[in-house]
C-alpha cells in the first residue's frame, strides 16, 4: 500500500490543493473496484456502493476527495449534489456489459449536461479490459458520440481492476488537468493585475 500511495504522492504531489472528484456510473461497473486497486495496488474484491463511498486520499501536497457514487437507478437522484461541485468527474462504463451500453450513454449525457459544469474535465473510464470479447475503445466513443463534445475535455481510458491496466494512466491525466488548471488561474490572475507606470 505504501509503495503505491508512494507513487501517487509522487504524481501529485506538486499540487497544492483539494481536489473532488465525482465518480459515477451504471451499478456494477466497476467503479469501487478502481478505488480499491488505487488503496490496495492489487485487485480485492468489494461490494456493490449503496448510495455513496467517500474515500479521501493525502498524497503529498494535494488532498484527492473521491466520491464514488452508487449506480442502481435507485441511487442516480444523489448524483446532481456530488457532481454539481466537483472538480473532476469519472464516468465508468463496464466494456463488457454490451446490453447496457446505451442505457450507460444516456446516463452520461443527461449527467453531463443537467449537472455537470462545463469547464470541468471528462474521464471516461473503459473498465473490465482483461475480459474477452469486450467493446472497443473505437466502439465506445463512437456510441458515446464523444467526438461530438469538441467544446469540452474527455480523455478515454481502457481500464482494468484485475490487472491494473490504465488506472494510473488515467490518474497521471488527471493530474495533468489539475496542473493546467492552476497554471490558467495563475496566468488568468497575473494578467489581471495592474502595474504602476514606470516614472
């Protein structure tokens, strides 16, 4: 455990702020299994989410608040106060779970355009890579019409809780996005100052 809260204090650690992250999707996704392999380094198995797992993580100077949310339908009406105020969202679609895809896709998209601040960075997490005959990154795009969201940052990642496929790529994103960020307020902030004229 030390050795990857290591690895991830390592990757943000040059951040100094909170960060909350919403993550969220259909139930039985995936979604508390890539927080376990984040906490653990190797995959245990866990439970299905019943409304909402706060998980807070210190990792050198940033504090990461993620919020994984329950997917059944039963739990959906809690996702608008938890992702109205993050910072991040992770939306988790199991890859192999074809029958719910579309199902998965319209989720997405009233989520992000009823509760999701525009400005805020994507992750679309494709879990369950290590499974055969799963959908294609290619296909879920494509289905997802993710293209078509020119005016707002997604990354796609293939993803796997068994094997640990992507995970810290995804989160090696996420931090990126997080430093840019700070980088547009700091240059935002600098540029909107005023200088005495030289006499």
């Amino acid at each position: 455990m030390e050795k990857n809260l290591g690895f991830l204090a390592k990757l943000f650690g040059k951040v100094d702020r909170k960060v909350n992250i919403a993550m969220c999707g259909l139930d039985n996704a995936g979604k508390t299994s890539i927080l376990s392999f984040l906490k653990k380094g190797e995959f245990r198995e866990t439970i299905a989410t019943m409304g909402v797992n706060h998980e807070n993580f210190k990792l050198g100077k940033l504090s990461m608040s993620v919020m994984d949310l329950g997917g059944q339908e039963v739990f959906r009406h809690f996702w608008p106060a938890y992702i109205e105020r993050a910072d991040i969202l992770i939306f988790v679609v199991d890859s192999s779970d074809i029958t719910r895809l579309p199902l998965a896709k319209d989720i997405f998209h009233k989520a992000i355009n009823n509760y999701c601040n525009p400005d805020i960075p994507i992750l679309v997490l494709a879990t369950k890579q290590d499974l055969p005959n799963v959908c294609s990154l290619a296909y879920i795009i494509h289905l997802f019409q993710l293209t078509g969201l020119f005016d707002r940052t997604i990354h796609v990642q293939k993803a796997s809780s068994i094997t640990g496929l992507g995970i810290y790529e995804a989160f090696q994103w996420i931090h990126d996005q997080v430093i840019e960020t700070k980088k547009r307020r700091v240059s935002k902030n600098i540029s909107q100052m005023v200088f005495p004229k030289p006499v």
